[in-house]
C-alpha cells in the first residue's frame, strides 16, 4: 500500500481531494487519485472560479450561450455537470465502503450564508437536481446556516458543514446533526450522511498574528501551536458524542457525523508542510487535501494515528492562549466573516467570468 492507502486501511481516516474541475476530470487525474487512494473531493466557490477560465467548458458555455440562459442558471448548469461527473467517478469508492465514503461535496450560493429558509430551499433544490446518493451539500455553520443543517438532514439531505472555526459553534453544528438525523429517522426517511469541515491552518494564521500583536515569550512561544490543538479538542466532543457506541454500528456505515479536517495547506512556510496534515490521523476522520499537500503526503507522510496523542497538551495550549490575551471566540468570528465574505466574493468572480464567456460565445 501506499501511504494514502494506509491512511485509510491502518488509522480509519478518509483522504479527499480538495480540488474539482474539468480539466482533471477530463484528463484522467482524478481517476488516477481514486486508484492511489483517494475516497472523496470537495469543492468551494474559490475552487470554481479557478477552473471554469479553462477552455474545457467552452463547449457547454456556448450551447448555454445560445439558449439565452441567464448568468445565474450557466453557472449552475456546469456546477452540476461537474459535480455529477465527479460523483460518477466516485460510484465505485461509495458502493464499496457501503455508503460510507466515495462523496463529492457542492456549495450553495454563498450570498445565502445569513439566510435559513434561503439555504434550506437551494439546497433542497440542489439535491434534487443532482440526484446522486454521494453527493453532500456544503453549508456555511453560520447561525443561520446551522439552523438550515438540521432541516436539510431532517429531510434526508446529506450535508457538509463548512467553515467551522471553533468548538462552540461546533458544538452547535452537533446538535444540529443529532436534531436532523433523530427527525429524518422519525419520518422513516435514511439517515442522511454527513461531515462537519473544522478549518485549521486558516486558525493558526489569525492566532499567530494576535501573538505576534501580544509579543510576550509566552505568547511567542504558542505560535503554530492553536489550530492542532483545536482540532484536537474537537475530535474528543466527537469522541464523547459516540461514546458506548462504536460509529455506524447503530445508523448504518457512514451515518455518524465525521470531523473533517479543512484548509490543512500550510500557510507559514517556517512551519512543516505537514503540520495540519501528520498531526490529526485518526479514526472517522476525513483530511481534504489540496493537490500540493496530498502529493507531499504521498511522498512523505506519516500515516500514524496521531489524532488523540498529547490531548491534555492540546487542552492546555488552548488556557494559556486564553491567560495570554487571545480571546478564540472572537478569533472564530473573525473567521467566520472572512470565510464568508471570501467565498462570496469567489461567487461573483465566477459570475463575471461566465458572464464575460458567455457574451464572447454569443458575439462569435
């Protein structure tokens, strides 16, 4: 096996690819990352505003084009077509993990982040349009966005949830998930599958700044230290979630709710270019990793579990970060608006790209 296989056969946790578009689906790549093991993808509004200049999509754009469609409805149509694509490359993981991996993850329209009934409606609608049992709806954990979680799974949607930054608002996204399974299992309906994306490095960038800001040895000392940490002390809220139950063992393989590591890149390159990556192996986890970090792990990783190892370190760390003057929650709402202001704006790029293609194919 190779290491990204062993990362799944010795310590439980699923690699995805963090990365979709045509070119690769087109080219064979993402075939090829199935078969060195690879067991999902994800993607975001920032990922379809670097794929869609490709002249890949130059064919659909221009029967789009000619039918008149509108800017929003184009963009939609070869969102779909990708993700369908996508979702049919990874048939073969998801059948034989029984449901249990092989997924392939949408965003809804970012402009809805702070709107419940509007997230709860795309998302519906995009589940229906897609139609594809391993496909997960991607929703911001906003507020508004973790009431709309629970009643996407109550009606047997299955979701990702995105751009979690810290533990209360995780603890939220839990409860909507035992609230949207308890309901869907009430109604007679499958329990939806689900994920819950627990951002990392994108921590440590915030955090490493207020130290720098602080400027004490004690605060220097705790650079690149908060978002391990973190994820650390999220995993044991799963932990604690599934306790006396082995995972799937009740809900059918798939069903719990796993952690998921995002935005595992290393932003600070005098940290290892595994940090976020070596540092949180462990069962029931995911790791999506964009093709730089997945082609170092490939090449240099260490699949070892790790993700329960120096718990009570982790614990510690994040006290003193609190005695040293870094108040996380607000650390996790600054993020949080960032994230979503990033994608949002990523959502406008790709519409003006698409509109600018579209006036070409219509003028040519």
């Amino acid at each position: 096996m190779n290491r990204l296989e062993q990362l799944y056969a010795s310590c439980g946790q699923s690699p995805w690819l963090d990365n979709l578009s045509r070119d690769a689906l087109q080219s064979g790549m993402v075939t090829r990352a199935i078969e060195g093991g690879v067991r999902g993808m994800t993607s975001n509004p920032t990922i379809f505003e670097k794929a869609l200049g490709s002249d890949a999509y130059g064919e659909q754009l221009r029967d789009l084009a000619e039918r008149g469609v509108t800017v929003d409805d184009a963009y939609w149509s070869l969102v779909v077509t990708d993700i369908g694509a996508a979702a049919s490359a990874f048939d073969d993981v998801y059948r034989a993990s029984d449901g249990g991996d092989g997924f392939v993850s949408v965003e809804v329209d970012p402009r809805l982040a702070h709107d419940s009934e509007g997230t709860i409606e795309a998302g519906k609608a995009l589940h229906r349009r897609l139609n594809r049992p391993n496909v997960l709806i991607k929703v911001p954990a906003t507020v508004a966005g973790v009431a709309a979680v629970e009643e996407l799974l109550a009606a047997g949607v299955g979701v990702n949830v995105t751009l979690i930054f810290g533990l209360p608002r995780y603890r939220e996204v839990m409860a909507a998930w035992r609230g949207g399974i308890g309901r869907a299992h009430a109604a007679g309906l499958p329990i939806p599958p689900s994920v819950a994306s627990f951002f990392v490095s994108r921590v440590d960038t915030e955090i490493d700044c207020r130290l720098d800001a602080i400027g004490t040895a004690e605060a220097l000392a705790l650079r690149g230290r908060a978002a391990v940490a973190q994820a650390k002390a999220a995993y044991q809220l799963f932990l604690a979630d599934v306790t006396g139950c082995e995972p799937g063992a009740t809900l059918g393989q798939g069903a719990w709710q796993r952690p998921l590591w995002a935005s595992t890149s290393t932003k600070n390159p005098a940290y290892p270019d595994l940090l976020y990556v070596d540092t949180l192996i462990g069962p029931y986890t995911v790791n999506t990793l964009p093709d730089v970090t997945l082609a170092a792990f490939a090449d240099h990783g260490v699949p070892a579990r790790t993700i329960d190892q120096d718990v009570e370190a982790a614990h510690a760390t994040l006290a003193e970060l609190a005695r040293v003057g870094v108040d996380l929650d607000d650390v996790a709402a600054v993020l949080e608006r960032e994230g979503v202001a990033s994608f949002a704006a990523s959502h406008a790029a790709v519409l003006e790209t698409v509109a600018t293609r579209l006036g070409v194919m219509a003028r040519s």
